[in-house]
C-alpha cells in the first residue's frame, strides 16, 4: 500500500468521523436519539396516511352510501323508528326522546330526562353500558298497539355504528343549528340542506318555508318573511334569526341560533357531533347527500297527516330536473358505482298535491344540496342531487 493510499485512507476516515460528529452533535441539540426516532415516525405515518387517505376516504363513503340507503329506502325503518319513540316516551314520565340509532335489527333511543326518570329502563328496553341516555330495543319488540303520543318528525343527519342517526326536529329546543370551523363551513351548509329536503318531503306543501342564501340556484325568501307565513311549521334560514321565532314555528339555521338550540357541529372531516348527546351520537355525514338523493322519493310521509294532505310519493323526482340523480349503478344494490367528479346536492322536486288532472302551479322555490368538498366524495362526471321542495316556476 503506497502512502498516497494511505493518506486518502485517512482523509476519508477523517471527513466521517467529523460528520458522525456533527450529526451526533446537532441530534443532541434536538432533543437526543429518541427525540429523532419520535419525529421520524411521526413523519413517516403522516406521510402513509396522505398517500392513504383517499382510498379509505372513498371507502368510508361507500361503505356509509350503502348503509344509508338501504335503511332510508325502507318504511319499516322509519316506522319502528316512530314507534320506538313513542315507547320510550310512555316508559315514565319526565323521559324526553329526541333522536333514534336506527339498525337493521335494534333501535336505540337517545333520551333525556328529569331527576331519576333517567334510571334504568324496564324490559325489554336495556340502556347502553356506556350512557344510560341510550336506551336500546330489539325491533321485535316493537308493539304496534303502542301508546298514543306527539309524533316525531324524523330527519336522517347520517350514520354511526351501522345505523342510522335519525333526530326529532319537533322535540327539544325550537331551534337546531348546523355550524361548524371555516374548513367545514361548506359540509355544514350542504348537511343543514339534506335536512330542509328531508323535512320538505315529508311534510305537506305549505308547511316548510326555505329563506334565501340556503341554496344559491333557489334565492328563496328573506328570513323574516320565511319564519311569518301562515300555517309554517318549518324554516330553513341560511343565518340566524335578529329576533325572536314565532310561536309554533320551528327553525333550522346554518349557524347558531339566539337563545336555547341544539347544536350539530361539524369537523372538517365530516364528522358531526350532537352537543349534549352520547357518545354514540357522533355521526358521519360524508355519504348523506348522495344518499338522501338515491332516497329521497322513497321517504315515508310523516304520519300525523291525512293522506289525503300526504305527498306522494314524498318527494317524486322530476326528470325534467337537469340537477338531479345522474344515472349511475345503485351502490345499495351491489352495482359497482363510477368515482364522482362533480358537487353532489339536494336539488329534486316534488310535486304539489293535485285533486284534478290540472297540474297545480306553485311557486315555493326547492332547497338543493350544493357540491361538498369538504364531504370528500368520490367524483362522477355529473352532479348529483336531492329536491325536496316543488319545481321552481320555469
């Protein structure tokens, strides 16, 4: 070995232990070896989790689309979900039922309550090992000769625990608010209008009064005079209300409401959370657009009307509608669904009540879910929507 070697032997040994050195000397800075191994595995999962991410996001709403549907689609979920309602309403006095957890087997009341009404159900009610506010019921169970109560008037806000989370917009507080952090704002908005096309669909004409900015295709009406109309029972404003709600009228409000509400914030990763609820209530609202549009004719009317004030069918979709459902497989019926593109939302129509062959005019504008981003949602190449309300006027 000549001594050139060996001098570039030495060079390079030098060079690297003065890097081992500085590297030890800048880890120790940091915060040591095990400070570093921390950070490095922190990077490296957030990294998996971002290559990641979409593919469970798109799995998380199909899996969701698929629940959802096939529970709305069916009456005997909402009607066991009425029922079990009315049930828990009569078991003592003081219990006051404001939502279901609507399975394919089970249904599970969220209740409150006054004082000790809150104790322990009798059979064959069981309440929840984690919450005693949720008391569960085997659907078999369900009597059809119940007692006689206030109906509820159900609205799906999403799924939890492989059912459906239903809330009672006529129990608690008059006013329900949709809010949530600036990243969720548009999430909020598109949930609050799957609500007012829920709600619209199920109640006769005349009894839903939809305020402008809820939709920007459907300018509405101020809120005031939304909230004012005779025979409302429902409105849906887009900002809260500067003065006190009318008596009998009930309001659904992106934003909080002044004085008592119940609140549904929603995270910006679509997850809604019912202030005061169990744990249980928190909800994921990703697939609740589309699946409220894939269902939405299908919906029961509420049961406290006539039927002859019953639409039917609740919420009938008008193909003349170009925002409408795009035709595309039924994920609810094992068709293998296209990737989505565009904004999914509430834009059907339903057709006002006519006794004679005439075609009735009306003149309520449809409230429509708008595009989601914040939902998340695969994307087709055409929009896809709900309408809950009657055509607007050509």
């Amino acid at each position: 070995m000549t001594s050139d070697t060996i001098t570039t032997l030495l060079g390079l040994v030098g060079v690297l232990v003065l890097v081992l050195a500085v590297t030890h000397w800048l880890v120790r800075r940091g915060g040591g070896w095990k400070a570093l191994r921390r950070r490095l595995g922190r990077e490296i999962s957030l990294t998996a989790k971002a290559f990641t991410g979409p593919v469970r996001t798109e799995l998380r709403y199909r899996r969701g689309l698929r629940l959802l549907v096939r529970l709305l689609r069916d009456p005997a979920v909402w009607a066991d979900a009425e029922r079990a309602t009315a049930l828990a309403a009569a078991v003592r006095p003081g219990v006051r039922p404001y939502g279901v957890l609507a399975g394919p087997e089970w249904m599970a009341v969220l209740v409150a309550a006054d004082g000790d009404a809150l104790r322990e159900p009798p059979e064959p009610w069981a309440a929840d090992e984690s919450d005693p506010r949720l008391w569960w019921i085997d659907r078999a169970d369900l009597r059809d000769d119940g007692p006689e109560s206030a109906v509820p008037l159900l609205v799906c806000v999403g799924h939890d625990m492989g059912n459906a989370v239903l809330l009672d917009v006529r129990s608690g507080p008059a006013a329900l608010s949709v809010y949530g952090p600036p990243r969720a704002a548009r999430s909020a908005r598109a949930v609050l209008q799957a609500l007012a096309a829920q709600l619209d669909a199920r109640l006769p004409q005349g009894r839903v009064a939809i305020a402008a900015g809820v939709h920007p295709r459907h300018p509405g009406m101020p809120a005031a005079a939304a909230v004012g109309q005779p025979g409302i029972e429902i409105a849906v404003c887009a900002d809260p209300l500067e003065r006190p709600l009318p008596s009998g009228v009930r309001l659904l409000s992106l934003g909080v409401a002044r004085g008592r509400t119940r609140l549904l914030e929603i995270a910006p990763d679509a997850v809604l959370t019912v202030h005061g609820a169990p744990a249980a209530a928190r909800v994921d609202v990703l697939p609740l657009s589309r699946a409220v549009a894939r269902t939405l004719a299908a919906l029961p009317p509420c049961p406290d009307l006539p039927h002859a004030e019953a639409v039917g069918p609740a919420g009938a979709v008008s193909p003349a509608d170009p925002d409408l459902l795009p035709d595309e497989p039924d994920l609810g019926t094992g068709g293998a669904a296209a990737p989505v593109a565009g904004p999914t939302g509430v834009s059907a129509t339903r057709p006002a009540p006519a006794p004679e062959p005439a075609a009735t005019p009306v003149s309520a504008p449809a409230a429509a879910v708008d595009s989601d981003d914040d939902f998340a949602e695969p994307s087709t190449s055409q929009t896809a929507g709900v309408s809950a309300s009657s055509p607007p006027a050509p």
